[in-house]
C-alpha cells in the first residue's frame, strides 16, 4: 500500500497492491486514508524481518513497482533526450556539418 500527499499514479491489483494520492492535504489526513485502505488488505501475511522486508521490495520493483517506476520517470527521460537533441542540433549548425 503506498499512499502520498502529492501526485503519483494509482493503481489497485486487488490484495496485492494499491497506490493512489490526495494532493495537498494534510499529514494527518493522508494517515487516515491509508489506514482506511489498509484494511482492505486484511491482516499482514507475515511477521515483520528484514528478509521479509528485502524479499517485499524486490518482489514488487520485479512486478507492479516496475511499471510505476517507469512512468515515474518518463517525463525525465523524454526532458533527458530533448536536451541530447538540442546539443546535437546545435553541434551540427543548420546546415548540417559539423563545426
């Protein structure tokens, strides 16, 4: 479950995985809507370790993590390669020989 005050993509695969975000609101507030949501998951599986932990995190940047993280950061790759195009446009000069 991960929850944010800020702008992020929800997604929902049910008892798995829910994300989601209430922009702007107060600390207070976002704890109350993630404990709400949370107990649509039902009890935890498993006592908290640090395996458990490590084996949580690599099984989600594996699966649902994979895709959020790759919309997370398209805006910077597509800033990234616009900035790339630029430099090589300006090495190039308009007609087209390098100077």
């Amino acid at each position: 479950m991960l929850s944010a005050n800020s702008r992020r993509p929800g997604a929902n695969v049910p008892g798995r995985y829910l994300s989601g975000a209430l922009i702007g609101v107060s600390v207070e507030r976002l704890l109350k809507a993630h404990l709400r949501r949370m107990s649509e998951m039902g009890a935890p599986k498993a006592v908290w370790s640090i395996e458990g932990r490590l084996a949580a995190a690599r099984a989600w940047y594996s699966d649902v993590g994979k895709t959020e993280l790759r919309q997370q950061h398209a805006v910077g790759l597509l800033w990234t390669l616009g900035a790339l195009g630029m430099v090589g446009a300006s090495l190039l000069g308009t007609d087209g020989q390098a100077r």
